[in-house]
C-alpha cells in the first residue's frame, strides 16, 4: 500500500503517518530572531495551485484506502475524518490489541511447531506452506532463526 500511495505523490506517505499537509507561509509580520523563520498557515485564498493540490492529498489517500476495503471494513472506518486515522483503525483492526498479538502469535508458533509434510504433498508445496507460517510470524514480530 504504502508503494502505491507514494506512487501517486512522493508526499501521500506523510499525510497517511503524519496527518493532512499544512499549507504554511513565512510569517512577516515579526522579526526573524537568530536565523529561525517562523511560518504560520495560509489562508485558502492565497493558496497557489501547487498549494491546493497538497491539501488535497489527504481526500486522495482517503479514497484510495476506501476502494481497497470490503464493505464489512468500510463500515468499521468511514466515519474516519482524515487518511492518517483510517490507517490507524485499519492497524487497530487488522492487529488487535496486545491481548490479540499474543493469541495470533501462539497460534501461529503452534502451526509452526506442528509442520509437517503430508501425504501426497510436494516439496514445493510444503515449502510454500513453510514460508508463508514464517511469513506470518515475521509479521508478529517473531523472525525465525535458519536453524530452525
């Protein structure tokens, strides 16, 4: 997701991590003090553009996650206000909490510990089988050692 997300505008990443861009210019009305600029937001009417297409990533990540969810999941975060929250009810729901992560985790390591090759399977397909458990468990957080 996050390839195609940056796919589209090298900045979309940050507004899925960090939240809607803020459309600021250098604040003129004080004094720079020891080289730091101050900035402070624009008003909609001097936005350039360039500067109304930044706003605007937030909406296009916002439709992007949204056609990639099934109806049962959209329903779960369509009241979701910006792109960078979607993400994380999405995390929430996919993850769980701690409680969650330690059930998946145990199953998982039990799946792995129970592998074994069955009848009439190939070696490929029990290597498929294999790599996708520790797929599963990287994804846990759990990195398997190659003695293992």
């Amino acid at each position: 997701m996050q390839a195609h997300l940056v796919a589209q505008d090298d900045a979309m990443w940050f507004v899925i991590t960090d939240g809607p861009l803020k459309i600021l210019k250098p604040n003129t009305t004080i004094d720079v003090t020891e080289g730091a600029l101050q900035m402070v937001e624009k008003h909609r009417s001097e936005w350039t553009s360039e500067d109304k297409k930044k706003s605007n990533l937030d909406n296009v990540a916002k439709d992007i996650l949204y056609k990639r969810l099934d109806k049962n999941t959209f329903s779960k975060i369509q009241m979701c206000c910006t792109g960078k929250k979607i993400s994380e009810k999405l995390i929430h729901i996919c993850e769980g909490n701690e409680q969650t992560k330690e059930n998946k985790f145990s199953v998982a390591m039990q799946k792995f510990e129970n592998l074994k090759m069955k009848t009439g399977e190939t070696l490929s397909e029990f290597y498929e089988h294999f790599s996708s458990l520790v797929n599963e468990l990287a994804a846990l957080g759990k990195n398997m050692a190659t003695e293992k």
